[in-house]
C-alpha cells in the first residue's frame, strides 16, 4: 500500500509554533520597516511552481520582503549566464538587497552553498560553482561564509534533496533579508571561491580583442568584454568607421566596416553599428533587426572579436 | 458616424473629486504610506537583466513604491502594440498609477521624452513616438510635459546613451510615484503629442467595417476595433448569425459564417464565434482552437474585417 | 451611431463612497497590516494585459496586498495542470494566502464560481472545473462556497461576459485577502465540488505503476505521481538499480535500467537516473540532458510507468 506524503512533519510544526511566540515578543515596528529586499535569479523558467514555491518560503519568513526577479530565464545550467547577469545588474540595486541566484547542476553533489558579501555590501546567496566570478573580480568581496545545508534550511525539508533553491537558498536569502539571521552567523568563512576561467578584454597594438560573453537576446546585439574607455587609446571618436572581425574557434566568421556611433537612430534602418551598451562595454548591433540571427553569431567562449579604427585616407 | 467610446463618465469624474477631497483630510504620511503604484510595460523580455535594472533604480529611489508589470514582450519596436496594451488596461488602475512605458525604436535620437497626465489622473512616462496615440483618443490628455533627459535621470548615467528605460524613464517614474517630483516641475508643457495613424471602425449601410488592431495571443482570438455597442445598429442579438469577412491589403483571405453568442461554451467545440471580448470590442475565435492559426489571419494595420448580419429566410 | 461603453456606472460611485466612508470609521491599522496575500494562476499568458488587468482590479480593492505569481504558462484550457501545480505548491505558503487559479475554458457556461477553503486555512478562488481535485484529495476541504457572479463581480462590469478572472476572480479573491468579505459571507456552501478523474499510484506485487500527471518542462524531467514512500515496500534503496518501463495507451515505449539516485551528481553526465523530486514524487531525468526529449515520453493521463527492482545476482 502506498501511503500519503505528508509534507509537514512534526518539526515544522515546532518551527510554526516558535514564530508565533516569537511574534508576541517582538516590538511594535513590523518586519515590513526593516525594507528586506531580495532578488531572485534561477534557471527555472516560470512554467512550473519552482519559482512560486520560493517566493512561498520567502513569504512563510516573513511576507513584508519585497521580492524581485532578476530573470528565470538563464539557460538551464549556464553558471556562466547567471555570473554575468548577476554583475551586469548589481550597482542598480540598494546595497543592502539579497539576492539569490540559483543556477546549480551540481545540486546534491560536493558543492558548497555560500552566502557572499561583496565590498559594495550587496550579499548573494548561490552555489559555490563560479556563479560569483565576476563579481568578485569586477566588485570584489568582502567575506563568504558556507551555509550548513543540514542547519540552515526549511524546518521539515530534510528529507528533499534536489530543490536546495527552496529549501536553502530562498530560506537563507529570507532570513538574511529579514535580519533574522545576521551574515556572521551563517557559517565558517571560506577562503576563496569557485572563479570560471574567461578570456579577458586586451589591447593588441591597434587591435582591441575580446569575447562576446552574452547577447542581448530580445534583439540579437553581439555584447563584448570590452570596456567602453578601451576606445580612447584606439582614437576612436562617434561618427569614426571601424572594421570588425569575427571568429569562432580561430575560423573567421565576419569581416565588416560599421560606424562607432552614440545611438541606434544615427545609423540607418538595417545598418550595423558600434555603440556603448548599457552595461558599458562595446556592442554590435543592426538597427531595429537582429545582428545574431543575420550573421549568425552567438555568444559563449569559443567566438572572439577583433575591432580595429579605420583611418581616413 | 461613429463616436469615440468614452470609458470614465462624468460621475466617475465626481468619485474622483470625493476622493482628492479625502485625501486632504488624511494625516501626514511617510512615501510607504503614499502608496506610490508603478507599472512598467517594455518590448525587452524578461531574459536578461534590463527590467531588474529598472526595478533596481525604482527600489533605490524608494523600496516601498509597489511595482506592477504590464507586459515586457511587446514585440520589438512595435509602438503600436504598446499603445494598444495601454489603452486596453489602464482603466481597471488606480487614477494614481504611473505607467513607464519604454518601446523606444528611437533611441537617442531626437524624440522627445515626456510624462503625461491624463483627464483621469493617470500619468504616463515613456517616449514621445506614438505610445499615447489611443489613451489620448479616448481617455484624453490633461497636460504632456518634456522630460530634461540631462537633467531628470539617475545620477552618474550621463555617459550612457542607449538605456533610456533605466537611466531616465525608470529613474523620473520612481520621482513622480513617490511624489518626489510634481508633475508640474517635470519640464516644460508641449502642446501636442506624436499620433500614429490608424484606420477607426466605421458603419457602412449594413456592414459593419473594422481592423484588427491586435490578437489575443494566447489563444489566437481576433479582436476587432468595433465596439460591441454597434452590434445594436445592425440588429444582431445573441444567438443570431453573422457573415465575416477578412481582408488583408484588399484580397479576401476569409469569408465564413459564424454565430454571434455570448460565451465560447454557446458553440460546440472547434467552432467559430463572434463575441464582445474583455475590452468592450468584437471579436473572433475558435471554441478552444487557435483561429489565427487556423485561418492564417494576424493583427496590424493591413487588415480588415467585415461583418453582416445573416437573415433568417 | 455607436454608444460609449460606460465601464464605470453610478453603482461604481456608490461602492467608492461607501469605502471612502468605511475608511473614515475603520481604526488606526491600515490594511497594509493585514498582510493580504494573493498569488495567482492562469493560462493567459505574460503577453498581453490580461493578467496586469486582473492586478489592477485587486490594487484597486487594496493596493498594499502582496501579489505573487504562481504560473500564467498554463497549457491553455489545461484544467489538470493547473489542479497539478496548485496540489504542488500549496504547503509553501502561508496559511492565509489567498490562490486565485483561473483556467476556465467553459467561461461563461454553467459552471460555478466557488471559493473554496481547505483544512489547512488556504483560501482557493476558481471556476469549479476540477482545478481543486487534487487539493481536495490531499489536503482536504474544509468547506466550499459559490460565488453570485452578479454580486460579487467589480463594479460596473455587469456587462462583460468572457472576462471573469479579471471581473469575478480576482476581485472577490481581494475582497477576501484585504478582509474586506468574510468566507462565510460569500454565498451558498456547497455539498461537494468537480472532481477530474485520475489514475492513482499502486503497488502489484513487486511492481510500483503510476502515471506521469506532470513533467518538469524547463529539464524535460518526468514526474511520476508513485510517492517516494514507495520505494521502502519494494526494498530500493539509493545506490540500487531499477527496470523503467513506459508506455502510452498499452504500447511499450521505453524499456531501461537505470540507477536509483539521491542527486543528479550521483550519476554520470548523459546518464539517467530515478529520483525524488522536489514535490516527495518519484522522477526520472537524464543528468544534464533532456528525458522527455530523447525518449520522446510526454506526460498526460495516457502514459503509464512500471518500475521494479533490479536483484544482484
């Protein structure tokens, strides 16, 4: 015979009853003055409950969170992805916000769970597997403490093993945003973190050289690593041509001129432009049609970009 | 003739006089209290980071303001579409809602960028380029003024010219929402706004003549800009049958007869049905089917529909 | 000549004075202390309005609920899906949150508008179709009320006929969550509710046979409805091996052996795997891969799983 799954066991009783003497001790000023702000990120798509029962447990902390998404949309296992929309988006959020990015396929296995502090004061809460890369090296951290996954989670979750973005991380997010549990309580503080190796933006004499990390997918423009002050030493001024190149895996993909301009409307329709992202590095894009599917162009480690000035004759 | 349909009656008018009235009776109270209502429609998507950076600048001007979406899968550049989901929401929020609407084809070029109020109290923040057209038609404007996008923008964005959306719309939503900054102290007052051309549904002896503005996309539903009240005209009652024809840059692409009800469940299943949608106009689908799909028919300003009334012999 | 719709009628005026009145007698708590709670469920999608509509209607009852999003991805017209991620996950929210399912594909027919309360406290708003089968089930219902449509609708939509989500369903549900409408004050309690027929989880001799309710759409992972607790009766433990059978409408489609797992990582990459799921269920995935792709298995009540333990020799 197969017997009912009961999801609450007689420990998250515990832990309801124990709120709710909490509750009568507590002063006047409610959760919802303390402003806890989290940020969720995760591969999960927005199809199933995955996400809802994450905002759930945030809400059984303490409902008065304010809860935003950074996307649900990174490609499922991309830990890459998630590093670097999580830097390309941080410096717009109030240092005191969580958020928790949940990109993990190595969930069960040996990989730690961490909560980071950056020196912003920003704290993430992630898998140890590379999704702090960029941060760390553009930001840098303050301290990271790992979570006791058998400590710190969901009262009755124990027996889960799969869905550590509901039972740990939305959890520890929620008790970090909230203030229940203060940073240097959360664990032993590690070293160093798990850091993806990347190629790195450089300039080669009159040659600027970098990768293509992410695509503005809603439109195909092709994003760079490389930083918008690297035009100066180039002399490459709005209005100027440049020529572009394009390889993938050492094959040359594109070979083309195109203006380094301010904005998409100083080109025509359908012309392919140079511009400053809005993230601060060099961008390639078509105005008002998509670069990536015209050329065929993706992101990711294997594509290189080549950007040299053309000089008037 | 047919005359614009006028949503907010003179005694909708009277409520909200009660309600400003109310409103100075009311105690001094801190931005949370305020209330301040914000909701964001984009044509960016949800993959990447661009709409969490807007939230992020909404939370770091005030945390408290409560953010709503719209939608943020326009497609992209359709100002049209964004002018239509606009028009098709905005009565059923509060008067004091602020919308930050940002389809931008236009980027950095010289539209302007402005903040509307409009006769019911709601304001508007969003590009200058055809956004407005159909709440201006029929709500109507109260007053347009232009934003000073080098003054009224997210501190320390100055150097970046291609994310409106974040360093200005967001940023100058954020201020108004939470009373920050008056409208009044917005900018100067334009005089008129950009208007996208569109064909308005007419009578013609006894056929009713339309567009197709838009599709419900979920289920590939036709709505029409007919408004149901012109059913009356041509003496068509629940349960009667109608011809429907459709057009698309004057070649006829379907002609079929189908009965006018009041819900899907009047038709079997697999069926056409002409019916009043959630906006008040008519519309065409197929009893859990996928009309657009079935019958290749799509939205936009080169179709046409046409409909007659079937009399019984 | 066409008539204005006039959305707004003088019984909308009166509702907003008498809250205005309301307000003025109501003491010092505001309703943002109520900690209202709604999270809603639909199939219409996050590209049109539909769904901000709904969020406008409840912001104008109360706009400091707390709104979250279950799903709006529902299948259209998938009444089981929606009783599927509802049953999933309910244990994770606060006992008076307020659900709002709305997947309604006989809109507007004879079915009734219910709120339903369960045994847990969980308040659930929705069409009687079936969508509270699986709740019912599990958790169990306390008690059922139906809705009078006419009453208990937004005010000065008596004429809209296709849009009840918006006009019935979120509207009550708010009245609800703000406190603003007590259970018991809905309208008639109701002997039982529409039940969807299901295949339950058995055990035949050493065979466990289930069905597949549900995959995990974003890794393609099957979802068996055969409780974890299963697994103890048939002597499986984790680190043994398992014979997978899957069929359709009685025709074999997958016959393997695969490892009995805790986590993903405890298999190779490529590799499938048995597992417990995030919702107590037995699952089967491919590591890193794609189960419902690669073996071409879907779910939905015609597909059958049978798994029996592999003895060592």
């Amino acid at each position: 015979m197969i017997r009912t799954i009961t999801y609450r066991s007689a420990m998250h009783f515990k832990a309801l009853f124990f709120s709710a003497w909490l509750a009568l001790l507590m002063p006047a000023s409610s959760a919802s003055d303390t402003g806890g702000l989290i940020v969720l990120q995760t591969d999960f798509g927005l199809k199933d409950q995955a996400v809802a029962a994450m905002r759930g447990v945030i809400r059984g902390v303490d409902r008065h969170i304010v809860i935003d998404d950074l996307t649900h949309e990174i490609s499922a296992y991309n830990v890459w992805e998630a590093a670097y929309r999580l830097n390309a988006v941080i410096d717009y959020w109030p240092n005191d916000t969580v958020f928790v990015s949940v990109v993990d396929p190595g969930v069960g296995t040996e990989r730690k769970s961490v909560v980071a502090r950056l020196k912003t004061g920003h704290t993430i809460v992630t898998p140890d597997n590379g999704t702090l890369t960029l941060v760390a090296d553009r930001v840098g951290l303050q301290a990271v403490r790992q979570i006791d996954e058998q400590a710190e989670r969901l009262p009755g979750s124990q027996d889960s093993f799969t869905f550590f973005g509901r039972d740990v991380y939305a959890y520890v997010g929620a008790q970090i945003a909230s203030d229940r549990l203060k940073f240097d309580a959360v664990g032993p503080a590690l070293p160093d973190i798990v850091r993806l190796p990347y190629e790195k933006a450089r300039q080669e004499s009159d040659r600027l050289i970098g990768g293509i990390p992410v695509l503005d997918p809603q439109y195909g423009n092709l994003w760079t690593n490389i930083p918008a002050a690297a035009l100066g030493s180039l002399g490459l001024k709005p209005g100027d041509r440049a020529t572009l190149r394009i390889s993938e895996e050492d094959k040359q993909r594109v070979s083309l001129e195109l203006a380094y301009v301010r904005t998409f409307g100083d080109v025509a329709i359908g012309q392919p432009l140079l511009y400053v992202n809005s993230v601060g590095t060099l961008a390639v894009a078509l105005n008002q049609g998509n670069f990536s599917t015209a050329y065929r162009v993706t992101s990711g480690p294997t594509w290189r970009v080549e950007i040299t000035r053309v000089r008037a004759e």
